[in-house]
C-alpha cells in the first residue's frame, strides 16, 4: 500500500521497566515535520540486540523517501525466508514497518485500522490471558496453585472476558519418562480443572503448552483437556521443529489447535493453514511484520478459513493497540489477546489511556494509533536513548 512519503531523520528508544525483571521496549521514529511514529519492540532478553538493528537500519534508511512499508524489508536486503529465520531482524524490521504505518496514517489524518482498509469500529473484542498476572512480582511472590489461578480466572470472567487463557504445565518438559501421559501433567491438569470449576461453562478456556510436549505425550494430553472443557490447544510442540507431529496433533484432536505466535511474513502463516499444521494461527504485531502484514495475513486466512486467525498480544500497551488496529482492519472474528493485571499502571503508559471495558479494548479518537507514550511517566520511569 502506496501512503504520503516518510523519510526517519530521528529514531528515539525507551526502556521502561515492568516488574520481576521484564521491560517494555518502545520505538519513535521522526521526520523532519516533527511527525512521530510509536512502535513496541519488546522481545525479552534480546530487546537490547533488537534496538541495535533497528539503530542500524535507520541508518541505512535515512536517505529514503518511504512510501510502502512493505518494502522496508527490500530497501535493506532481507527476505522474509531469511527473517523468519533471525527472530531479533524480524523484531528490528517489525517495529520499524509498525512506526511507519502509525506516522502514516497521522500524515493521512486517519486512524490506522481505515489506512489498512478497516471499516469503522469502536472497540475490539479481548481474551484474558491470566499467565503474567501470577508471575513472580518485584517482592518475589508466585503462587501457582490450583485456587491462585481459579482466582484470577474468576475476576477475568466477572470482569467481562467472555474466553480466558492460561499456561498451567510448568512441571512438564519433553522428553518424558515412560510412556501415555506423563505424571508431570497432573498438577497442570489440576489447574485446568479448577479455574474451569471458577469460570463455568459459558467462559472459553484457552491452554497455551509453550512446546512442552513431544508427539506421544501431546497426544496423549489431548483427551484430558477435552475431558475438562478446554477449548484451545496451543502450541504442544513448536511449528519450528515439530511442524510435523503438530500437524498429526491437530489431525487427532477434536478443539482447535493454535501456534505460530513467532512467524515472520504471511507466507509462513498461510502454509500453516493450507497444510493443517494448525486451526488458528497467531500473528504477534511485535514479530510477524508489524500491522500491516497482520492485515494481508488476515485477509487471506480469514476469506478461506473462517475464524484461523487470532493474533498474539502478551506485551505492553502499544503492542496491543497497534493489534486492535490490524483486528480491526482485517474483521478479525477471534478475540485479540491481553495480558491482564500485569502492573496497575499500565494504562498510564499511553495518552490518552488504555482504555479496557467489559473484555473490549477501545480504540482512541484520532489519528495513526490514536496514542502517544506519556512522557512524564517516560521521564521518570524509563530509560531513553537515541539512534544517531
Ligand atoms: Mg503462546
């Protein structure tokens, strides 16, 4: 898609830190008008080497009248085979092409879900995912016990998430000893059942395995979930290395079985799908290309398979806005991901704030995004450094 021409003469990062360790990653990019283009970047311990690259690359754009930011990738000579291959370039490029479309979508006067071809809308439909709420705090706490995740399911449910998402398998890393179910699986079993005892049958419950499993032990899994009412199995083994055995995963298993939340390009996506690898793919607006390669994945997916797209959104802020915005714009049917209950100043990391109700995220008047970082909360919090 052709917009006005952009052309970086700043790139500023910030770090803010989170809790227990983790940060949230931002990029702004500039142009000389003193229009400003917001992407996140977070990528965990990588965040760091992610920065750099995008320092590197702005430098090799700086010259650049940008109309199409699905070029990016060409102008500084990467495929999207070789990106989905290096997750911290595909993290680089995907910020870049994200700030990009939001200072876009301002220069057009738009918000950014009409740029890539949205209809009007208000708001988009969230799941709860209740894994970093539980995870250990500043202060060291961390239960993980059957009533600790049954609590927090149960004020996701009362709060208006109509589907709900945890990870409970701990214990469990492939290879296994024996065979069938491992032991190991019990106590994520457990938690499964009580917060389904928690939330009822009326409320979806989302099991994320984060590539636990091997063939044997995910097949034997699969029953037992089902038994408890899960309604979504993600991710048992990796896409990556295991595309195989997920593909006989899926054949067996009678719920939809979702992954795929670190792929770069619409090509990987759609082969997925056309190979029944997985009933739902997760584009994470941090990785896959950004919002707007979001938008052609979910086109393309959606029109042939209705409901294969879901996209990924366990970060900050302007991650999940940026999200909402490509949902929106490619009519996803899915609920968008939320990380719930993280730290209770999340909101205040945008201007205006996050705004979240009855499981819906609302998307602010204006244009681009339609958010700006709060930059009181920047200065007094974050770290911030500056490409050149
Ligand atoms: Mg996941």
């Amino acid at each position: 898609m052709t917009s006005e021409p952009f052309r970086i003469t700043q790139a500023v990062f910030t770090e803010l830190p989170v809790r227990g360790g983790s940060h949230w990653y931002f990029l702004e990019l500039s142009n000389a008008d003193g229009v400003t283009g917001l992407a996140e970047f977070s990528y965990g311990v990588n965040s760091i080497a992610v920065a750099r690259a995008i320092a590197q690359m702005v430098e090799e754009l700086r010259d650049e009248e940008i109309t199409d930011e699905t070029k990016i990738p060409d102008m500084v000579g990467l495929s999207p085979a070789f990106l989905q291959s290096d997750r911290v370039l595909a993290t680089a490029i995907t910020a870049i092409r994200n700030a990009i479309l939001d200072a876009q979508a301002q220069i057009a006067e738009v918000p950014l879900y009409r740029l890539l071809g949205g209809s009007v809308i208000e708001s988009v439909e969230l799941y709860g995912n209740i894994n970093r709420s539980m995870l250990k705090s500043d202060s060291g706490d961390s239960n993980r016990s059957p009533a600790s995740f049954a609590a927090v399911a149960e004020r996701a449910a009362e709060e208006g998430f109509g589907n709900i998402k945890c990870a409970p398998f701990d214990e469990c890393k492939a290879p296994f000893d024996g065979s069938g179910l491992p032991d190991e699986a019990k106590a994520g079993l457990d938690r499964i059942a009580a917060v389904k005892e928690a939330i009822g049958d009326k409320v979806n419950l989302f099991v994320d395995c984060h590539s636990r499993f091997d063939l044997e032990s995910a097949l034997a899994l699969e029953p037992e979930l089902a038994a408890r009412g899960v309604a979504w199995y993600e991710e048992p083994v990796s896409y990556r290395t295991h595309r195989d055995d997920l593909a006989a995963i899926n054949a067996a298993a009678t719920m939809d079985v979702a992954g795929a939340e670190d792929a770069y390009g619409v090509n990987v996506f759609q082969s997925l799908i056309a190979a029944n690898v997985t009933d739902v793919v997760m584009p994470d607006v941090k990785y896959c290309g950004g919002a707007g390669e979001a938008v052609l994945i979910g086109n393309a997916l959606e029109a042939i398979s209705p409901g294969s797209v879901s996209m990924h959104s366990p970060a900050g802020p302007v991650s999940m806005l940026a999200s909402a915005h490509a949902t929106a714009a490619f009519n996803g049917s899915r609920p968008l991901e939320h990380a719930v209950w993280e730290v209770d100043w999340r909101a205040t990391v945008l201007e205006p704030a996050e705004h979240i109700h009855d499981g819906q995220l609302f998307i602010p008047d204006g244009y681009g995004i339609g958010a700006t970082l709060n930059e009181e909360l920047m200065s007094s919090n974050g770290r911030r450094w500056s490409a050149t």
